[in-house]
C-alpha cells in the first residue's frame, strides 16, 4: 500500500482483505498471495486457517508463496516460515499434485521429517517416502518399499501388454497405453538406481549384492516373459536390463554380475541371443574402465617419481657461501686466511691453522652467517636476513655446516668449494661509492667521438683535410641534446 495511508487506514484495508479473503482469491490468486506476503507482511498460519475449508484455494495461495513448479517465492530464504505451513502445502500436493512431491521434498529442507514422512505415506507417496526413509538412516525399508512399487509397475506393464495381445490390430510398442506403462516403470526404475548409487558407496560388497541383483532382477522380468510371445517388444524392454546393468558396473564386481546372470534359470538352457549385446557392452566398459585406471595410475606414479627425484636433488645440493665473513657480524666464517680446506686429524679435530671456527648457516641465496648471529641476532629466524625471505620449511632454505672444533664432525666441503668460486668479499657503503667515482672516470678517458658528431662534420666539411678539425670541434660540445618533440 501508498505510504500516505494513514496506519489507522492501513489497518481497516487489512482487515477488510482478510474478510474478503476467498472472494480476493477467487478473482486474482497471484495478486492476492503477493498483497498479504509482501505488502500486508501477514501471518502465513493466520492466512492458512482462514482458507483452510477450501481446500483448493488454499493450495493455489501457497503454491503462489513457495513458487510452485517454476514460479518465483515471495517468501525471502532469510525469513522461512514455520515446518507447519511447509507440511500443510506438501499436503496440498500430495492431494492435488502427487507427481511433484519427490522433487519438492528433494530441493526443500525446511520441514520435519517425522511428520512429513507421515504425510507421504497416508497418500501412499511411495518415492516421496522412499527418500524421507533414506534421509532417516533406513536405506533397507527405503529399497523394499521402492522395490515392491516397482514390481507393481511391471506387473501393470505386463497386464497392458496382455490387453494389447488380445485386442490386436496393430503394432503394440505403438499403443499410448503400453508407452506410458513402460514410462512409470522407467522413472522408477531410475528412482531406485538413484538409491542404490547414493548408498552403495558406504556399504560392503555383499550388501552391495543385496541391493543391485533383486533390482536386476525386476528389470529382467518383462523381457524373459515376452521374449517368444512379443518378440518386438524385446528390443524397448531390453533397456530396462542395459539401465540396471550400466549403472551398477562401478559398485559390483563384473564377474559377479556375469555370474548371476549366467546362473539364472531361464537363461541357463544356453540361448544367451538377446543379452549377447548387454553382456558385450559390459565387457568392452569394463575394458576401457580397466585402460583408463591403468593408465592413470602410470602417469600418477611417473609424476610422483619425477616430483620425487627433484625434491631429492634440491635438498642434496651444496650451497657455496657468497663470501668468507659472515653477512651479520662481518667476522670470518673459517679461520684458514686463504681459504683451502684444513686436514682433519683422526680424532676429528682441525689440524693446523685453519678450521671452521663454528657452525655457520648457509642459505640459498648465498648468504652465511654463524650459528649464534642466526639464533641470537635474527631471534632464531631461519631466513636471510639480507634478502628477508621467510621460508616455511627450513631443511629446503639453508645447509648448516657442523664446526669439526664443535662437535668433530667433517664438514668443510661447502668451505672448499667457496675457496674454489673465489668468491668476492663484502664492500662497505663508504667503499662502493669511491669505486663508483672510480668507474666514471675510468668511462670519461675512454669517451670517443660518438657517430653523430662525425656525421655532422661530414656534412658541413667538403674538404676531407679539415675533417679532423671539425671532429675537434665537436668533441668539445659536450652539452649536445636530443631535440624531441611529440607527434602531432
């Protein structure tokens, strides 16, 4: 309604519509659902008892409020009615719609289980109540009762085939009756394999047995029944067997499946004609089900062989320090002056004078440091600290070479091979900048006539005698400039 309506007059509008509740209904039922929903913000209970003795009319408003098959709620998700107006309209479709009661209780949560199952099974709903057993942990009863409308729907199958055979005159895969018998037992047919994938993956192979042969078994039925007195019907109602039978192939052994149907009596007198084409495309899935795991398993270990192999060489690589003092404190990593490797003694001591005077931290960005600079100075932080990176596994990031002083272990080869890439010691601030000036005047004394100073005494000096002159010349411009102008 307008905002300038008074409240007072808002609240006469409301009370008139609720009064007039079934004759609003009666002319418009989209109109009036969405004036007491969105603009009245009315109790849905109070609506609902209001129209509950007419039935019809209160299952179109509710239909309007949930959306229907299709439609749009007016009912935010945010702010869902109460489990009693959702049973009361699952109710209403099981009166007025029974074929879309399975999809709403599928798509919709927002109802208690106990009393919608109830529901489902006073209008003898049995997929409806198939799926609220499941959803309550009794996979088995959920089976039997599907398992036993199944059965139903192929003896009502059998029984238009039969009609169809005794009235004759025609072709009986065309009658409108037979298509729609074999239709139902088609939906539930796939309402029970959908219940058997769903669960099979939790239970054993035996109880996995339980499930798929009895259903194997009620698809096979109808085409060993009218196999020599309707022998053109065999190929539609082969479909049934080559739906249970494709879609069991992942949760039951094949030789198994083979054995049960090889076993079964009426195909045990040989003539396995009509399931040679069934039992072919079980093998030749199987085969390929085979390929494809095999195949996959090789390239899966053959990239974890690879994965493995680089990480192994990673971890074994040596690491050279960049330089022989430590990048923290600037002391000597080793004590030997020139760097070469000190002969260990039999115990494991340092002879002589050089030696690791102790642990030091090498990352792989070439950095060392002492043990203690690492542990006392960084905090314990085994990163670099120069180039700051934080790495989260250690044993990846820097090799720790052992002092033979400290703990007599060996140790010096990552020593020697920096001793072999001589390796530049550290320069001080005050140091780069004098070798920078160095650098410049070293560049200015080697500075030559540049191309386009040589070229322009060409073109203003004809006489090649006094080229030398005007390269002279030029040379002493030192301030020449580019002249550039943008493009326009």
């Amino acid at each position: 309604l307008d905002d300038s309506f008074m409240e007072i007059e808002r609240v006469d509008v409301e009370k008139a519509a609720l009064d007039h509740l079934k004759e609003l209904m009666e002319a418009n039922s989209i109109a009036t659902a969405k004036l007491m929903v969105t603009d009245f913000s009315h109790d849905l209970t109070d609506v609902i008892k209001r129209l509950s003795p007419h039935p019809k009319l209160e299952y179109e408003f509710l239909e309007n409020v949930f959306g229907g098959p299709g439609g749009v709620p007016l009912i935010k998700s945010e702010s869902p009615p109460p489990p009693e107006v959702h049973e009361r309209y699952i109710e209403l479709i099981c009166r007025y719609q029974p074929n879309t009661v399975y999809s709403y209780v599928r798509s919709n949560e927002n109802y208690r289980l106990e009393e919608t199952l109830g529901i489902c099974r006073k209008y003898h709903i049995s997929n409806a109540t198939a799926f609220l057993l499941e959803r309550t942990g009794d996979v088995k009863g959920a089976f039997s009762l599907m398992l036993s409308t199944m059965s139903k729907n192929v003896n009502a199958l059998n029984d238009t085939i039969t009609a169809c055979l005794s009235m004759g005159g025609g072709n009986v895969g065309d009658s409108e009756k037979f298509r729609m018998a074999l239709a139902t037992v088609h939906t539930t047919l796939l309402v029970i394999i959908q219940l058997c994938q769903r669960n099979s993956a939790r239970l054993e192979t035996e109880q996995r047995a339980e499930l798929w042969f009895p259903l194997l078994d009620a698809a096979m039925g109808p085409q060993q029944r009218w196999r020599t007195e309707a022998p053109e019907l065999v190929g539609l109602l082969k479909e049934l067997t080559a739906n249970v039978l494709n879609s069991m192939l992942g949760y039951v052994p094949l030789s198994d499946t083979l054995q049960r149907i090889l076993n079964d009596p009426t195909t045990s007198s040989g003539a396995f004609g009509e399931l040679k084409d069934l039992i072919m495309g079980m093998v030749d899935t199987y085969t390929y089900e085979q390929t494809l795991l095999t195949t996959t398993n090789r390239l899966l270990a053959t990239d974890i062989n690879r994965a493995i192999s680089t990480h192994r060489k990673v971890v074994e690589r040596g690491l050279a320090p960049r330089g022989v003092r430590c990048s923290d404190c600037g002391r000597r990593l080793w004590r030997s002056p020139g760097g070469a490797p000190t002969r260990l003694g039999a115990s494991g001591t340092s002879q002589g004078a050089g030696g690791l005077a102790e642990d030091i931290y090498v990352f792989s960005c070439g950095h060392s440091y002492h043990r203690d600079c690492v542990l006392t100075r960084q905090q314990g932080n085994e990163a670099c600290g120069i180039c700051n990176k934080k790495r989260s596994s250690a044993p990846h990031n820097w090799h720790r070479i052992r002092s033979p002083l400290a703990e007599g272990s060996v140790g010096l080869a990552v020593a020697g091979a920096a001793a072999r890439a001589k390796p530049k010691p550290d320069i001080k601030p005050e140091m780069q900048v004098q070798r920078v000036e160095a650098v410049s005047r070293l560049h200015s004394s080697f500075r030559s006539t540049s191309r386009l100073k040589v070229l322009q005494a060409l073109s203003t000096h004809s006489n090649p005698h006094n080229l030398s002159m005007a390269v002279g010349l030029t040379e002493a411009d030192e301030k020449f400039q580019l002249r550039l102008a943008p493009c326009r």
